[in-house]
C-alpha cells in the first residue's frame, strides 16, 4: 500500500508512527516546512528521520501532481490534516481530487475554545459539505471527535485515533527534582487556554486545608507565554512559592525529563482537541490529572493511569492532591505502578500499535 501523508508540519506526535508504517508500506510525507516558529518557542526541534519515509518539503504544484500520477502496483491513499483547516494543506486536497486515490482525513474535533460546536456545524455545511463523497476515512483523535463526524456524515469509516510519542533516550538522566517529595508537573504554554490558574487555586486550597501534606510536595511549572507573570504574582502573593517552581520554556527532552521525575502531569486546559503531553506522561509512567475539556482525557478510564476533572472544579483537583500524594511518597509502590503504566503505553499508545490501528482502519473499507 502506498500511504501519502499531506500534513500542516513535520510533528513530532505522529511522525512516530508513520516511520513505523514506512517499513511495512510505501509511504511519502508532504508538508510546507519542518517546524513553524511558534512550536520551535515551546521547545520543538526540527523532526529528524531515518526511516524510510520520503519527505517532500514545499512542493510545487507540478511535484504534487507528479506524486499522484507515479506509477504505483496497488492501493494508494492519501491522508490529510482536515479538509479546510489549514491553508496549505487545502489546495493538495484540491489537486488529489483529480486522480483515483482514496482518501482521509487525521483530524481532532472542531477547536471550540473560540467558537461554538454550532458554528462549526454552519460552515462545514457550507464549505466542506461537498467533498463528503471524496473522503472515505476519518481518523478521529480526541473525545467526541467520533461522534462529531458521525452526526455529519454515514458515507465515512470513522476510526478512533490518537497522537503518540517516542522513547525518550535516558542515558545519563540527571535528578532534575526534590526526591523527598510528591511531584506534580504542567508543562506546556502559559496561555489563558492552558488555565495553568486552576491548578494553582487548586493546590493554595489544598495547602490551606492540609498544610503539612502541601508542604511534603512541589510543582514545577515547564513553559512560557503571557499569562506566566500574573501566575508568578499569585504564586508569590499566596505563599506558594517553596512549593511551585517555573522553569520557562525547555526543548523537548528536558521537558520530558521533567515529566519523567514527576509522579503526575497535570493539564487542566479550557480547551485541547487532544494534549500529546498527556501521551508523553504515560510514556514515561507518570500518572495525569487532565480536565474533561481535553481530548486526550478518554484514555483515563482506568484510575492507575490517571484522574479527570472539571476544568473549573478547583475544589475537585484540590480533592486529588489530598487523596494521592502520600502514596506518590512511597517510592516501592510508585516504581511498580509507572512499569505498569508505560507497559500499557507502549501496547496501547506507542508508534506501533497506532500503526496497527491505522492499517486496520484502512483495511476494511467501508463501502460508499
């Protein structure tokens, strides 16, 4: 099978699996660009590979056209970010309809911090209702994503999805964190979306309530963004500041460094179509709180993986605090239950089981 990936940017949260694929299947990733400014100021490097996978990096229309006429002894399908939802990956979309591929979309559901699921709605019906028949496959990544696509169209194959991440390599890993404490950690942007003050009304609650457990732990804060003096002011206002640390922006291993040390990542976004940080925890066995308002949060059914709570429910998170942290001070049992955990990642979540997955979603093709 050949495999034709037309994607907004080289990332990191699926280049994994489709440098698996690549060995089994003839696969060719189109983007614009490696990587975009704003994710290099979050600590994302340039993406290198050296897999088999062909990457085809700003392609003009006739290099387009060329890679759907080549000639090819099998199925070939083409795969996009969306239908419209990225300006450089429209017009590929637009060229392939000329040719006899399949087609599919990777897509989170619609971003509803700024507008509404209705809105949405209105303008797939008048924007992208026409390409239904064109697209056979949807690869849904995040809660409701599903069930969005599903009440749009029956003419698809829907396949649950999700983002994954690589192994960290971990020679000569350094104590980056106090050994003596419960470790919680959020690493991401400081933004109004990623409500980084939740979790801090969270814990001054929890210390208010319960002082000599807060004091038994710590937060470390990984990220930069607007919002970060006005969440150092509070720190500081309300007496937090020997137990949460702000460590700024760090590249991608060091974050995941940090996630590594820490017992849990806590995300308690207003909005993530998914969190890839949450796969990066349960990569490295450390457990998550995320808020329900996180794609991601459906793979915390089970409570050894992590916990899921409202994005303004303060008191709720401050409940989490309270109920784990003596047992994230027992290292025996800690150590036991993250081998348990990246255990599950890696059957469930890394690069090879969602390869698994996307073949069998291509595999039985759902007939239009």
């Amino acid at each position: 099978m050949r495999i034709l990936f037309f994607q907004n940017c080289v990332s990191p949260h699926q280049m994994p699996y489709i440098e698996v694929l690549a060995q089994r299947h003839d696969v060719v990733v189109v983007v614009p660009f490696i990587s975009y400014e704003a994710r290099e100021m979050m600590g994302w490097g340039k993406y290198e590979t050296t897999s088999p996978v062909r990457m085809i990096i700003s392609p003009t229309d006739e290099e387009v056209q060329n890679l759907f006429e080549e000639p090819y002894e099998g199925r070939t399908v083409a795969l996009f970010s969306g239908i419209s939802a990225f300006r450089d990956v429209k017009p590929w979309f637009l060229v392939s309809l000329d040719y006899d591929v399949e087609r599919g979309i990777i897509t989170e559901a619609p971003f509803t911090f700024k507008y509404p699921l209705w809105m949405h709605r209105i303008r797939f019906w008048i924007q992208d209702y026409k390409f239904v028949k064109y697209i056979k496959y949807v690869f849904a990544i995040g809660a409701g994503c599903k069930e969005y696509y599903q009440s749009l169209s029956d003419r698809w194959k829907i396949v649950p999805f999700a983002y994954c991440v690589s192994d960290r390599e971990q020679a000569g890993d350094k104590v980056l964190l106090p050994v003596d404490k419960a470790n919680f950690c959020f690493v991401g942007s400081l933004d109004k979306r990623k409500n980084v003050i939740a979790l801090l009304k969270a814990f001054d609650i929890f210390k208010h309530k319960h002082r000599s457990a807060a004091e038994q732990c710590h937060i470390t804060i990984v990220g930069d963004g607007p919002k970060r003096q006005m969440l150092e002011t509070y720190v500081s206002d309300n007496g937090l500041t020997d137990q949460i640390t702000f460590l700024g922006t760090l590249s991608m291993s060091a974050a995941r460094q940090i996630i590594a040390q820490s017992n849990v990542l806590v995300l308690p976004s207003l909005y993530d179509g998914w969190g890839a940080v949450v796969n990066e925890a349960l990569t490295e066995g450390t457990m998550v709180y995320c808020s329900s308002a996180c794609g991601a949060s459906m793979l915390l059914t089970d409570s050894s993986r992590g916990r899921v709570f409202g994005s303004s429910d303060y008191q709720g998170l401050a409940k989490l605090f309270w109920n784990d942290y003596g047992f994230f001070l027992d290292k025996d049992k800690t150590a036991h239950r993250r081998e348990a955990l990246k255990k599950w990642a890696i059957e469930n979540i890394g690069p090879e089981a969602m390869a698994k997955r996307m073949e069998e979603g291509l595999r039985s093709r759902k007939k239009q």
